[in-house]
C-alpha cells in the first residue's frame, strides 16, 4: 500500500484528533504468521526467565526483539505507508527506539489504566503536539477472546486527571481497538488506555515500533543493530536507527537482559 499525500495528512490528522488510526490489511498475512511463529520460542523464553514476576502483570509479557533477520525486514520497519503518516506526525528527522512486543497469556488480567509517557514538562500542565508514537500490529487477530486494547480518544490532548475524569463518568467511554492480521495501528502514547485479560489459550502478541521526535531521549529502550544489519538498511531506515547502538556481530547485538517494565503515567 501506498498512502498520497493526502491520505497520509488525513491518518496523521485521526491520530491527532482520537489518538490513533488504523491502516487496514498493510501487511501481508503470511508475513505476519512468519514472525508469530518466530516469535514463540522468544515468549517460552521470557516465561521461563521472569516465572512469577511478569514485567507486565500477571500473565502478561514484554519481549524485545532481535533487530535481525525477520525482524528486521525493511518492508515492515521502513514501511512506505507507516513511515508517510510518521514523518506528518513526529517528523522527518525523528528516531526509531523501539521493537519489541507486549503478550497477554492465559490467566492476564485487566491493567490499570494509564498513559505511555508523561507531559514534556509536567509542572505546566499543557499538552503539545505528538512527540511519541507507537506503531502496533498484532500476530494473530484481536478480539474479544484475546484481549483487547482499550482506550479512550481524546485523552491524548487532556491532562491525566481530566481523562480520567471522563472515563469514569462516562462522557469518553472506551474503545475496544480490534485488529485483524495485516492491520497496523499508529497512535499517540498519551492516551488513557489499558490491556485487557486474555482468556484464551493462545497468546496474543503485539508488535510494538516506537518512535520520537529527534530530540526526545528514551532511556529505557533502545534497538541494538548489528553492523551488518544496519549497512543493509535503506537510507531512510539507516537514518531513523542513527542514535541506536551498533555492534559488531548479530550475537553481540542480541545479548541483553531485559528491563523495561511498565510505568503508570
């Protein structure tokens, strides 16, 4: 899929309006059945590591991945259409910090309701324009049997309280953000939003690719590109991973320890 000009102005103007927009069927499905079947020795993996002491809930999964491979395949992560409605939001000059996924299991459980990140400087109480981008897709679909995101639109441009406020009373109810293979999500972070329980007995993971304005410093994440990966990049792509460390080999770029858990902001 290519997006017009247009068309990415009008995504980049649903996002800044609701909070998010969906780009429908982007991915092919076979693509997206490749990396779910990739991705399940790296969930045993994380299950194993973090036993009773999930780093997202009860049941509930953060995994990163392997900047490698599959993972990182230009038509995914240099998407033309994902990067079109990006750049109209954080900018050309912005950065790619983030690929990972986050899985509820069997057993998850409701998260509180929360918001991504923090106001730039908090003590003014006003909101800007996007800063922080998340861009998801799930592996397998999104229904109510695999947990949902939920969310309320709008939030994004409130303050914490003021959102809240509106949730509880009523006056923003939330969404379900239901999502087939292929589908492919763009939404500011800021806005009040929750996991939901997984009651099935397939995991449900979702892709995360985060992005930020190029001057925004995310300390808790980061992508570890191996040189040769990294000289393979189209330019665009070499250009967003620029302040992502690079190592020599795949190996040296895969070893970490996971330790992004997750903030209520």
């Amino acid at each position: 899929m290519k997006l017009t000009s247009a068309q990415a102005r009008a995504h980049a103007d649903e996002v800044r309006e609701t909070s998010l927009t969906i780009l429908r069927g982007l991915i092919p499905v076979e693509t997206i059945d490749r990396w779910n079947a990739a991705f399940q020795p790296l969930l045993q993996d994380a299950i194993r590591r973090e036993g009773d002491d999930p780093n997202r809930g009860a049941n509930r999964y953060y995994v990163t991945l392997p900047f490698q491979d599959l993972w990182a395949d230009p038509q995914i992560v240099d998407n033309n259409a994902i990067m079109a409605v990006v750049e109209e939001l954080v900018g050309a000059d912005g950065v790619m910090c983030q690929l990972a996924t986050d899985t509820p299991c069997l057993g998850s459980e409701y998260q509180d309701l929360h918001r991504d990140t923090q106001l730039l400087f908090p003590e003014s109480g006003v909101e800007t324009p996007p800063y922080q981008l998340a861009v998801n897709f799930p592996l397998i679909d999104v229904t109510d049997e695999t947990g949902p995101m939920e969310y309320a639109p709008g939030t994004h441009m409130m303050s914490k309280a003021d959102g809240m406020r509106a949730v509880e009373t009523g006056e923003i109810p939330l969404v379900k953000g239901y999502m087939n293979r292929g589908d492919v999500m763009i939404r500011d972070v800021r806005h009040i939003h929750r996991g939901t329980p997984n009651p099935s007995s397939t995991p449900r993971p979702m892709v995360v690719i985060g992005y930020s304005r190029r001057w925004l410093f995310r300390p808790e994440v980061n992508i570890r590109v191996p040189a040769e990966v990294l000289v393979s990049m189209p330019e665009r792509a070499r250009r967003w991973l620029r302040f992502n460390p690079v190592f020599e080999t795949k190996a040296e770029a895969a070893a970490r320890e996971e330790s992004y858990r997750a903030f209520a902001y």
